[in-house]
C-alpha cells in the first residue's frame, strides 16, 4: 500500500488570485484565478488564445480564415472542424439581417476607422462594397468542412464573434480541471466564472463604462452571478470629420454607421458568444425589443445607455444596478 503524506494546507487558498496579462487579439487579455494552486493553468489558457488567434485572424496573412479570403471568387477552402462550426455559426447568424454580418470586411477596410486614415468614402465605393458584403454569397459544405466566398473581393471576418467565442473556450478549459473562480477579461469582453471570493455575497461586480470617456470610468455598477459582460459601443472607435462623429458600427444595408440614440448596450449572458450576438441585435434595434429573450433563460438582461445620459434596464432587477456618476440618471 501506497503511503500518502499529508501535504501542508494553504492559508486562505480559495482567497487568493493568480493573474497574467498577456496581448493578444489586438488587445490586452487578463487573466485572473481564484484559489488555484498554480500558475500552469493561465499559462496554458494564453497559449489557447494565441492558438485560436492563429486560426481565425484577419490581421496577418496566414490563418484559416485569412485562406477562406485569400480564395475569394476561385475555391472552397477546407478549414479545422472548430473553425468550420464557428464560421457557418457565423454566416447563418449573418443570413439573418438584424445588424451582425461576418462579411461586412470590405467595408470596414474602406472606412478604415480607429486608424489614422480613416475616411468618408465616396457614395460610389461604399456601393461598390455593399455588393460584396452579402452573407448569401457564402457557400458552407458540411461534408467537407469547406467555405466558398463567390465573389473576388469578399472578405470574412469573425471580429464580431471570436472574442465571444474565445473566452468560453477558456472558461471550458478552467472547468474542465476544476478551478471554482475565475474573470476572463478579453479586452472588454468579460467573464466571471464561479461564486466571487472578493464579496461575502459570493456576487460579482461588473461596471457599465461611460461611452463619454476613455475605458475604466464605470457610472454604474451591477451585482449578479456568475455570467458574461459584452458591450458593443461607439466610444472605442470612431474619427471626427466637418463636426460629425463617425463610429465603428457599420450598417450592411447602408453602408454608413448606424444612427440611433444608443452610446452603448451592454448583455449580461451565460455564455459569452450569445453576448456578442445579442449586443449587436439590440444596438441595431436601437432601443428595447418588446419580449427580447423572454425564452432564453440563459440570457439575464442588458443595460442601455443613451446620447443623452439615460440609463435603462431590461431584464435585471432594478436592485441589482447602482448608479455610480450622478450625471447620469438611471431610469
């Protein structure tokens, strides 16, 4: 028989975090663990995301789907079965016309906004780009794992997916060897894994950024369980030109950005995917959707935040928001 020694207890193990900070996906990822017992776990998550990066980046020459694009017009492209799932997720989703679309590519090179050439193109290029953003034009072979882009000139692009999709990824892989707590933070897309050790009420706290300054001013605060945060916004990238500010958020049927009363929403979800998503439709929807995931339990409720400083809630109970920066005002 096997002599097992007792091995000598942590003091406060489940209080203590383990971090890492690490760039990736064109932004800053941290990662932080609570009542781990090594650091081997984070290193590993951000080999995961660097590897993830590889397949489905847009910013180098050489991914999966950088191949899909390369081959635009001329072939279908066979891709990795992770990447297939997750691109056809993303052309069916796209398919469905409520303001997401992995094809929209090209027009967001020719407005180029968020670097210092950004531009207000001609009517004519921003035409001759609507013809090539149709996620119709898009051919999913199931039987080969295999994408078609139909058109030279198409392009896809997962930036509104991946990093969703990347940070359940990593809450899989937490899990899969049992850490209890965790925040996944990849550049603004938030997880919270588990009970919270930093309050008694096991609770987490998440702040609504203020879409009127730099990232890291909160003006409200929500207490709720463990979920994802995603925000879609018009703060982070957009460029001023004759008095008129130009955002990010691109319309596919426009070829503008989209014009609403909305600074920001914010998605509080089980599952950080569904909160890419869902930001997206309710940015386009512009305001409140009457019965907006009544039957989607795994989605908990979103924050809007308006033009004109106005706070609403939908789905959370009202005790759960507190106001943080009185020049807002919570309705």
């Amino acid at each position: 028989m096997r002599d097992f020694k007792q091995q000598p207890a942590v003091a406060d193990l489940a209080q203590q975090r383990r971090h890492t900070s690490h760039y990736a996906l064109g932004t800053d990822i941290d990662l932080t663990l609570f009542g781990s017992d090594a650091d081997t776990y984070l290193t590993t998550a951000n080999q995961l995301i660097d590897r993830y990066e590889d397949r489905l980046t847009v910013n180098r020459q050489n991914s999966e789907v950088m191949a899909i694009n390369h081959a635009a017009g001329q072939a279908a492209v066979q891709v990795s079965a992770a990447t297939y799932t997750l691109v056809k997720r993303a052309i069916l989703l796209s398919q469905q016309q409520f303001g997401f679309n992995a094809l929209i590519g090209p027009l967001v090179k020719l407005w180029h906004i968020g670097f210092q050439d950004a531009q207000l193109p001609s009517q004519t290029d921003i035409n001759e780009r609507l013809q090539l953003i149709n996620p119709a034009d898009v051919v999913c072979d199931d039987a080969n794992f295999s994408v078609y882009l139909t058109k030279p000139g198409m392009e896809l692009d997962l930036g509104g997916i991946a990093k969703g999709y990347i940070a359940d990824r990593i809450q899989d892989y937490f899990e899969a060897w049992g850490q209890r707590a965790a925040m996944i933070n990849l550049g603004g897309n938030l997880l919270m894994m588990g009970s919270s050790p930093l309050h008694d009420d096991g609770l987490w706290r998440v702040g609504i950024q203020d879409p009127f300054t730099k990232r890291g001013n909160a003006i409200a605060s929500v207490t709720i369980g463990a979920c994802s945060a995603v925000t879609s916004g018009i703060y982070e990238r957009h460029f001023e030109l004759n008095g008129h500010s130009y955002h990010h958020i691109l319309d596919s049927k426009t070829g503008y950005p989209r014009e609403n009363d909305l600074s920001s929403v914010t998605i509080f979800s089980k599952a950080s995917i569904d909160g890419e998503i869902e930001t997206t439709r309710l940015f386009f929807a512009g305001q409140p959707v009457d019965n907006w995931a009544q039957d989607r339990p795994d989605i908990y409720g979103a924050i809007f935040v308006t033009k004109d400083r106005h706070i609403q809630i939908v789905g959370l109970d009202r005790s759960q928001v507190a106001l943080i920066d009185d020049s807002f005002i919570l309705d």
